[in-house]
C-alpha cells in the first residue's frame, strides 16, 4: 500500500530541504518514544522535526493501517457513506486522507490536534489537496471534547498508548457521544494495543453498540494471552524512508488493531482470518475467529473445490 498521489508528493515537498542526518535523529527519537509508549506529559511531535521524521517514517504505516480498518468497516456496512468526520488526535491529517481515498464525497471534517507543529503541517497538506470542509482544531482529547458536534464517523488512531489508562473510560464515553453512526478506534498490533482495543470494545458493548470489525460477534474475545489478536498491512518505502531508517528492504509490515462500533448493526457477519494462511501442496490452513464467539483453525482441501479456490486467495485480515 501507498499514499494517495497528493499527500506523497505534499510530503516530499515539506521534506525535500531537511538535512538527512537531523532527519534520521528525529526519526529514532520518535520511534524510541513509540515504542517505549512513554506518558511523560510531553507529546510526541510537539516539535516541527519530529513531525517531519513522523512524515517520512511513520506516516505510510499509520495510514495503510487506518485505511485497512475503514475497509473492513466499509465491507460490514456496504451502504455506509459519512458525509462528516470527527478525529480526535487526528496528527496530520492521516485518517482524513485516507477516509477521503475511500469516501470522496466526504463533505465536512473537524480534525483535533494538541500539537500546533502538526496542524501547521497538516493544514499545509491538506490546503490544495481536497475539496471538503475542514476545520482544525486545537484541543487536548482528554479535557476538550466539550463542545464539539457530533459527526457520522468519529476516528480515535494511535492516540490511546499516550492516555492514562484511568481516563480511558470517559474518553471512551465522550467519543460514543459524538457519535451519529460509527466510531472507528485504531491502535498499534502489540499486545498492549490490543488489550487497550478489548477495554474500548467491552466498554462500546455495555453502551449498547453494535461491532463491525474486525470481529464477527460481540462475544467476549476468545483469545488468551500470550495470543493476541492484529493485522498486518506491507507499506512501501520511498528512498527518504529507507534513508531515515537505515533500511535496507523497500517495505515494512505495519502491525495494527482496530474496532470498529456502529449504532446500526452489520448488513452480514462472517469469519475473519485472524493469523496468517498457513498454505501446503493443495490445502490452506487458516485460524479463524467465528460469528459464534469462538476462535479456531479450519482447513480447506482440493476436494472443498471452489471453497478451496477461494480460500487460496485470501489473506490475513479478510472475511470468509
């Protein structure tokens, strides 16, 4: 997966007068600090090189991730189309780039930011590029929710690693208010992300939400520690990416996790791959979690016929 045309070439613009290796210390500094999933009171791209290491390492991730969450969510409501978007902690505008990539006829978009470097770049991103209403915001997720208007699609995307788990739930309640329709949250594919995901999901289904995706039931989940549930998306590198990173292959595999909650609920359910295939000389052997609540491997053979066939095709993440 790669950016849409406009935000690789907006990117490369603001990148193109930045001394490598003032890029390449930003780019570890960020990446340190994400991993570490450090609550120091500091924020991550407070600063404007951090933003601009964040544009050419992190960016194609985070958005292949976000952009695979919304199609999961667009296969479970096929007839969803938001006209408004409400993202809290919305960094450059990645979740609007990639909610536009797949919903064009977006006509409005209110994007929460505490960082002012991030919505300068983001605002400069987005000036020439797209034809909706957007309006950036200033605004701390945890305190300033207040008073913003409801949207039809609320996104929440790599914010909850730098929230206090104690103020979770109320974030949790703020943004189901807000919500008109479907509230998508996206969190890296550790196993911390993802059991800040169950903590969201179990929370959204006490208020009386309807899950999407990825999951196929609102059971409790039926994976234990050490297992635990996420995708993957392959990002293609451009030379700057590889550059910052000191890497040598021109991809990465970005893991992530996501829930996607809606007032309305899925038009069908299906099985979801939940590991990657496992494929031999004719038989694919997937791990699946089940519209019934369960998670298990089933295994299609030549002599399934075209189920097989299908099953060849798919991928970790798809339905079935």
């Amino acid at each position: 997966m790669e950016l849409p045309v406009p935000l690789r070439q907006g990117v490369e613009r603001l990148l193109e007068k930045v001394p490598l290796p003032m890029l390449k210390q930003a780019a570890r500094t960020l990446s340190d600090r994400y991993r570490a999933e450090l609550r120091d009171g500091r924020m991550h791209m407070a600063e404007e090189m951090a933003v601009k290491a964040y544009l050419a390492t992190r960016l194609p991730a985070t958005y292949a991730a976000v952009r695979a969450s919304l199609d999961a969510l667009s296969e479970a409501r096929p007839d969803y189309a938001p006209k408004t978007l409400l993202d809290v902690g919305a960094g450059p505008g990645t979740v609007l780039w990639a909610t536009l990539d797949l919903w064009p006829d977006l006509e409005q978009a209110v994007l929460l930011e505490a960082s002012a470097a991030v919505r300068r770049v983001g605002e400069a991103l987005a000036t020439e590029a797209m034809t909706a209403k957007i309006a950036w915001l200033a605004g701390d997720v945890t305190i300033d929710l207040a008073d913003l208007e409801p949207a039809e699609l609320v996104t929440c995307a790599y914010v909850l690693d730098e929230i206090a788990p104690a103020s979770l739930p109320k974030l949790i309640d703020r943004l189901w208010q807000l919500t008109d329709d479907t509230l998508l949250v996206v969190e890296p594919g550790t196993p911390a992300g993802w059991q800040r995901i169950l903590a969201v999901r179990r929370h959204l289904i006490e208020a009386g939400a309807h899950v999407l995706a990825p999951c196929p039931h609102e059971a409790p989940c039926p994976l234990t520690a050490p297992d635990w549930c996420h995708f993957s998306r392959r990002v293609a590198r451009s030379r700057l990416h590889r550059l910052a990173k000191d890497a040598d292959v021109p991809w990465e595999d970005e893991k992530f996790i996501y829930v996607a909650a809606s007032r309305q609920t899925a038009s069908s359910r299906a099985a979801r791959v939940i590991a990657p295939p496992k494929s031999g000389s004719g038989k694919v052997l997937f791990k699946l979690c089940q519209k019934d609540g369960s998670a298990g491997e089933k295994l299609f053979t030549k002599r399934d016929g075209d189920a097989f066939r299908l099953a060849r095709r798919l991928d970790w993440g798809d339905t079935i």
